[in-house]
C-alpha cells in the first residue's frame, strides 16, 4: 500500500521526498542514493532518478524494497 505523503507547497523534488520519507538524511545522501539505485526508481511508472525532479499532487514515485509513495494536497 501506497504511503501518503501530504504537500504543503504547490510541489516538492525528488530529494525531498526521500528526506521526507527518511531514505536519507541529507542533500549529498540523497544524491548518492539516485545514483546508486537509479534503475529501482519509478516516478509515475517511468525511471527517473533526478533530485530534483518535481513531483505534484497525484504523481506515484516506486522505490525498489523501499516502498511507494503517493503525493496528496493538503
């Protein structure tokens, strides 16, 4: 099941998410995290391993033995 994770911007990057989520606690973590698991990536069901990419209410981003995580307004 699909973690909710509820914007208080208008949108939030790729890197924040993974902060958000705890995958990383730091900017530099985060960019060697999509570096490392760039292929286990899914960003609305399409590779994508960019920090800072932005992600908007409704997108779906898949993390490979991490989890799933679906962008709401708040």
């Amino acid at each position: 099941m699909a973690e909710e994770i509820h914007l208080k911007t208008p949108h939030i990057t790729l890197g924040q998410l993974l902060k958000i989520a705890d995958l990383v606690s730091s900017g530099g973590q985060a960019k060697w995290f999509l570096e490392e698991y760039a292929d286990d990536i899914l960003v609305n069901g399409e590779h994508d391993n960019r920090r800072g990419r932005k992600l908007y209410p409704g997108d779906k981003v898949e993390i490979k033995d991490q989890g799933t995580y679906l962008m709401k307004e708040s």
